[in-house]
C-alpha cells in the first residue's frame, strides 16, 4: 500500500487562485502553528522545532508559489515565534503577492498557559499591535477573529471594524464560528474568510454552511483537514480503507488525498496544511495537482458522511 506521496514537485500555482478581498491567494497556502515546535501543538512545554530549520522551511514555501500564510501571535513554544520566524524568514523583503492572515482573541502567557481571550477593545487592539511587531509590517492583510462559544461577537468584531477602518487592517474573517455569528458580523463589516474545523469526517453537518460561503464569495479555510481526529496533536487516526484506498490508486500519501478532497469542495476551498518538514511541504503542495475522480469523491463522500458509530 501506498503510504509515502510519489506525486512530483508542482508549484501551489496548480491548486488555482481565490480572492480574499482584493488579494488574489494560490488555494493551497502554508500554515505555521507547527513551525514554532516539535509534536504537538501549542503546548506550554514543547520542543523548540531548530530556528534554521523552520526558516528553510517557510523560504522553500514561498519559492514553491505558497503566497497565503496563516499565522498568530499565540502561535509560539520556548524560544520560537511563529511571527517571529516568518519575519526572520521573509521580512525586509516579503514578496508583493504574499497574504498573511493571523488571528486574536486567543491569548497565552509568556509561559504559554493559555488565559482569557481578548473581549475588549482594548485587548483585541493589543493583538493586533503585538501581530504587527513580531511580524514587522505597519498593517495586517487579513486578521480572524477566533472565538468560543455562541455569544454575540458584535463588540469584538466591532472593535476589528474600526481598526480596520484605520488601516491596521486591510480584511476581516472569522474562526471558529457558527453561521449566525458571520451573519452578525456582515452587518458590521464585510468578512472574506471563514475558518473553521472541516475536514473527511470531520463536522459534516457544516456542507451547508461550507456552500453557504462559497454562495456569498466567502472562503472557507478548514483547520486540522489533514489531521481530522489527531487535531492538535498532529496524529491522524488510525487511516480509513477509503482514503487508503484512493491514494493507492493516485501513487499518493493519504494527507495527499485529504488536501486534495478539501480543494474539490468548492473553488472558495483553501487549504493551510503545517509542517516544519520541507519533503512534507513539498507533498502538501503538490496535493494541490491532484485531481479526483467522480468515483473517488463518491468513496470519500461517502466517509464523510458515515455516522460515527460506523466508522472504523
């Protein structure tokens, strides 16, 4: 069985383009949560992933096309930024077409325990600024405002509108969120992305609101696609005969064909997978080439769809 990818170098180029606002971004992109640390993610005790090794890692990125980085402050482990790094990296000279997105609301301390997210204005204005230091730009291309819970978000998105209106920020999307979270907050600000958990398996009840935005020109940015129940620790579970079964047949790894499932949902599809490993970046950017078939989508589709009870 097929378990290592074998599909050629391709440019993110192949995966086609999106527009979030007025910024034309290749679908597949390149997240950073990973970068900072080795393992799992986020983690107040985590290894620091070698500096030299996360800044190739993020050049080789952009020289395979990747112009969509997702990125946050919160998005660090001892001694590492991922802000940081992306600025050592590619600040001084970031490329024209290069699009960062990063998020607030989340907040760590400098231990990394997790605290109170940012409610206020002034907290969420702290973020944005502190986004704007690590990462050396004077604004911010797209800024996600990530929550928890069901609660109203008009104050808090409120308060990114007005900064955004200062031109601290150039777009607004939202994490994390509900449908009737994106409908209160377009009436506050336009928002051009919506990131959330999506993935083979994972929230199926979500197509609606996944069509929904490509509906209203809205991209959808799934989060932990490739590593579905592994999530933030970055292990997929046990593999599925199906998705086993679809990479054999394309001489692909199966996070191949998670990415690849992922862009096959709608042209507003964009896809982030992380890694701190160059062969496994170049893997996940030529997933963007690959093309499922009819019955390849149905075998998938229909994983996706399987109730929880009857997965394996």
């Amino acid at each position: 069985m097929t378990t290592t990818p074998t599909l050629p170098t391709t440019p993110a180029s192949a995966s086609g383009t999106w527009t979030l606002g007025d910024l034309t971004v290749n679908r597949i992109g390149f997240g950073a949560m990973r970068l900072p640390q080795r393992g799992a993610a986020l983690v107040e005790h985590a290894v620091p992933r070698d500096r030299d090794e996360a800044i190739a890692v993020l050049r080789k990125a952009v020289d395979l096309g990747v112009n969509h980085i997702d990125t946050a402050a919160f998005y660090f482990s001892p001694l590492r930024s991922a802000n940081e790094l992306i600025s050592s990296a590619l600040g001084g000279s970031y490329p024209d077409d290069l699009v960062i997105a990063t998020k607030v609301g989340p907040c760590r301390d400098a231990s990394g325990a997790w605290s109170e997210h940012a409610r206020t204005p002034a907290a969420l204005r702290g973020q944005v600024e502190e986004n704007l230091r690590q990462l050396g730009r004077d604004h911010l291309d797209v800024v996600n405002l990530r929550i928890v819970g069901t609660d109203s978000i008009a104050e808090r998105f409120g308060a990114l509108a007005e900064l955004r209106e200062a031109g601290l920020i150039r777009h607004l999307g939202l994490s994390n969120i509900t449908p009737a979270h994106l409908t209160e907050a377009q009436e506050i600000a336009p928002v051009v992305c919506v990131q959330n958990m999506y993935g083979i398996g994972v929230r199926p009840e979500y197509e609606d609101f996944v069509r929904l935005c490509g509906e209203q020109g809205i991209a959808f940015v799934p989060f932990y696609a490739i590593a579905a129940a592994g999530r933030q620790g970055g292990a997929t579970a046990p593999e599925s005969p199906e998705v086993l079964t679809v990479a054999e047949a394309h001489g692909a790894s199966p996070a191949q064909v998670r990415i690849a499932w992922t862009l096959h949902q709608g042209p507003h599809l964009l896809a982030i997978p992380g890694t701190g490993d160059p062969a496994h970046l170049t893997a996940n950017v030529a997933a963007g080439a690959l093309r499922l078939t009819a019955e390849d989508l149905a075998l998938l589709d229909g994983l996706h769809r399987k109730p929880a009870s009857d997965a394996p």
